[in-house]
C-alpha cells in the first residue's frame, strides 16, 4: 500500500520537475541562440531495501538533454550580428575560462575588441578578435576582415558528446576540454541572428500534458488514501 | 515550484519587447528613426545533478540535470538598416546614400551624429536641423542667394541674385563608427559615440566608405510596419503561454493541496 503510494508521489514529483523545465524554455522563446532542454525519467529503484522488497516503479529524472537543434536565422542587418548555420559554437572568453555560445549578437569595445553583450571577448583562432578601420566583414567560412584587411578566422567548435554541455546562463555553455573540437567546416551568417529553438506549440502541450499527469497522480494517491481509510473503518467497526 | 517566478521573468522580458515594439510604432513616420530590438539572455541555472557524476552504483551519469531561472533582457540594440527614401523637393532636406552620419553642433558644444536630414536656415542663414541645432562643420547660406546646391560629394553652392556663377560656401562632413548599433540614442534623431560604437572617423561623403549625399530626399524611418506587427502577435502569444506557465503552476499547486481532504 505505501509503496503504490510513493511511486504516485514520484510521478507528481517528476511531472513538477518538468514542469520547472518547460517554463525555462517558454520564458526563453525569444531569447537568441538559446536551445530548449528535454527530461528523460527513468525507473529508480529504491537501492535501500533488500532486493526482494523493492517496490520498483519509482519515477525520478534520468536525464536532461540540451536539444541542439537549429534555430531560426532572423536578418537583424547589424554587422555585428552572426549566426552559425548547422553545427558549432561560438567562443567567448569569460573570466571562468573559455565558454560556447550560439548567440551570435556581438558588439565593439572602445579598444577595438569584438565582444559579446556580456562584455567577453569573442576568440579568433589566434585568440580575441581585434577590429581597426572602420568595419567589420565576415565571410561564410567564419574568416574576418576589418577596414585594414584580413584579421583572423572566428573560433567555432564542436561538442564530441552534446550531453555533456552544462547550461550557465547568459546564453553560455561550458564542458570539459576534452569534450570540444574546432569545426572549421561551419558555415557563419553576417547580419543574422539565430533565434530561439523552442517551440511554443510543443510548450503548450507540454504544460497540458505535465498539469494532466499531475492530476492523475493526485487523484491515484486520492483513491488510496480514501482505500486505506475504509480498511481502518472496517478494522474498527 | 520555480515554474512560477520562470514563467514571471518570461513576462517581463515580453513587457519589454512590447515597449521596444511600440516605440518603434510611434516612430514609423520619423524621419531617419532606427528600430530597436531588445537582447536576451538565459538566467542562471541550477545544478541538480551534475553530468559525469557518479550515481550510487558507482556508474557515470551521461547526463546532468539543470534548472534555469528565466530570461531577462540585457541590452536594446539599434538597428542601422537603411530607410526608404522619400522624395520630398525641398532643397535643404538631405539624405545619405550608404553609410555615415550628419555632425550636429549641440547647444553643450558636443557633437552629436544623426541620419535625418530634413534641415532648415535659421535667421542667420546657418543650416540647423529642426531643434536649431548648427551642422557642424557649419554652412551659412548668404542672405541674398536665391538657389542651392548640394553634391554628392557634399558641396554646397549657392546662386546670388545678380551673379551668374554659383559660389561655393562650404562642404559636408560626414562621419562613421565601427559599431553604429553602440551609439547611444539621445532622443531628436540624435545619437551620441559611446564605447562600444567605436570612434567617429570624418570624411568627405563618397569617400572611405561613406555614403553620398542625394538631395531634395530625406531617409524615411526604417520601421517596418509589417515586421513589427509579426513582433507584436509573437510577443503577445509568448507573453500568453508564460501566463500559461504560471496558471499550470498555481493549479498544479491547487491540487497538490487537495491531497488533504479535511
């Protein structure tokens, strides 16, 4: 009895769960360059208790996977606006260390330094990129021309496991060294930003389907309790 | 329930959007007027468990498991996208052609830079724009000339009653930046160099990159009437489904109080 109860519970705990995940991407569908994130459950089983005890059927989440896919590019015709077609990650190169991003809405600092929003400078190969003379071009191959001439080529790299990217705010994600590669086959977007991948129609299911399931729960552990108060009733009578 | 205050974030960044759309709304028959759009980001997140982490089995969990915070908004860029431009015949309204910006002579002494360039003679005869603020570098126009003449290059002549050759009374400058989208907006059409814009570089109209100068045209506002209504109806249907959001939340909340029944 008060294990159908727990697993109940662990299913309205894992839909509320979900439910703090689907508001992180619809408070986020206008955000550029951000990438919505799926939950996997998985069954747990309750490692405490000798084997033949265990109840089995406990829900808990088993993983969480950033969806890389791409986002729609929206022309902005800002010079500093790029965006990376299929693959990659921008490099930007925070006071934590290097960080990745698809946001590609940059701008200039007073020395001349290509920046993110945040204020981290954007990597070139030979590392920040530095602009003089007057404008900024970046061709397809993510190459980068200033007033003066050739300057660099943009930093892009490619997560090895995209399961392994950790989520940091600021549009920013990090991962183990080991984990990043360059990918000089992307392909980079001048005047572009790419936006938000999340889908407000699948959020609104998504919102139906948590508060649905939620309430299936509650109505189950309903049902038991109300089960379990006959059974004392009986007991007593 | 985070839901609630993500979702309240993602309200506020639409109230936000809403504003930026709006004041480009007000501004879409403002001459030389640059849309805005506003910047988000991702709030922090929290780690509730770690990918790569051991699990009690001793096995690698592939994957972690974050819970953001919301969006919030960290900057309004303007838009430097060239406006249409509108034919209007009178001699002293100006356009540029390309890229480049009109020095304005502020009251303080500052120069400030701005792509309208419906300008007008004040009681002197200097151009000035229709706050009276002087072109910088300035032109007078002598009292007696009846006709004027602007090149691309930015020359200015004027014919004098009674003389057959025109006279050249002075030349438009120019200037650019590296970053328009840093400059700050003053409000009037103006905009001020700030870090991130880079630093003006002057030049002659048609050269090093500047645009050319077209007269008896003005530049219309770049906003487009269309594009911002598709913003207004994405705006509101976002701002919708985040209040969507924090209705799940609350009635998820509702029953799990329900659970008790007294």
């Amino acid at each position: 009895m008060d294990a159908a109860m727990y697993k109940a519970l662990s299913g309205a705990i894992a839909q509320s769960r979900r439910l703090d995940v689907a508001a992180q991407d619809l408070a986020n569908v206008n955000t550029s360059g951000y990438k919505g994130q799926r939950l996997a459950f998985s069954e747990v089983l309750a490692n405490r208790l000798p084997t033949s005890e265990r109840p089995g059927g406990l829900v808990a989440v088993g993983s969480q996977k950033t969806s890389l896919t791409q986002g729609e590019i929206q022309t902005t015709g800002n010079p500093f606006h790029l965006a990376i077609e299929g693959e990659g990650f921008f490099v930007v190169r925070t006071a934590r260390g290097e960080r990745y991003t698809r946001n590609g809405s940059f701008t200039l600092k007073s020395d001349g330094t290509v920046v993110s929003t945040n204020g981290d400078p954007v990597l070139g190969e030979n590392g920040p990129i530095q602009i003089t003379g007057g404008k900024m071009e970046v061709a397809a191959d993510g190459s980068v021309r200033s007033g003066e001439g050739e300057v660099d080529k943009l930093k892009i790299v490619r997560l090895k496991d995209s399961r392994q990217a950790v989520k940091e705010g600021a549009n920013l994600f990090s991962t183990a060294l080991t984990n990043v590669q360059l990918a000089p086959e992307a392909t980079v977007m001048q005047g572009g930003l790419e936006q938000s991948n999340v889908s407000p129609i699948d959020g609104m299911v998504a919102l139906i389907t948590i508060q649905r399931q939620f309430e299936a729960y509650q109505r189950a552990m309903g049902l038991m309790d109300d089960a379990t108060q006959k059974m004392i009733a009986a007991g007593t009578n | 329930m985070r839901a609630l205050w993500t979702a309240a974030t993602g309200m506020q960044a639409q109230q936000l959007t809403l504003d930026v759309i709006s004041n480009n709304l007000a501004n879409v028959q403002t001459a030389g007027f640059k849309r805005s759009r506003v910047d988000f980001q991702d709030l922090v997140y929290e780690m509730l468990q770690a990918p790569g982490a051991s699990s009690a089995q001793g096995q690698e969990i592939p994957a972690g498991f974050q819970v953001g915070h919301g969006s919030r908004a960290v900057a309004t860029q303007r838009l430097f996208i060239k406006g249409d431009l509108q034919q209007t015949g009178n001699s002293l309204d100006l356009a540029i052609e390309g890229d480049g910006f009109f020095q304005i002579q502020q009251p303080s002494g500052d120069i400030a830079y701005t792509r309208a360039g419906a300008f007008k003679k004040d009681s002197q005869g200097r151009l000035v724009t229709s706050d009276g603020f002087t072109l910088d570098p300035e032109i007078t126009l002598p009292q007696n000339s009846t006709s004027v003449t602007v090149g691309v290059d930015g020359t200015v002549s004027v014919t004098i009653a009674g003389q057959q050759q025109p006279q050249q009374v002075g030349t438009i400058q120019l200037a650019r930046f590296t970053n328009p989208a840093g400059l700050q907006s003053l409000g009037r059409n103006l905009f001020l160099p700030s870090q991130s814009s880079g630093d003006a570089t002057q030049g002659t109209p048609g050269q090093d990159g500047l645009g050319t100068l077209i007269q008896g045209f003005v530049e219309s506002s770049n906003v487009n009437v269309v594009e911002e209504m598709v913003g207004l109806i994405v705006t509101q249907r976002a701002y919708e489904i985040n209040s969507r959001a924090i209705r799940t939340a609350d009635e998820m909340m509702q029953t799990a109080n329900n659970l008790v029944r007294v």
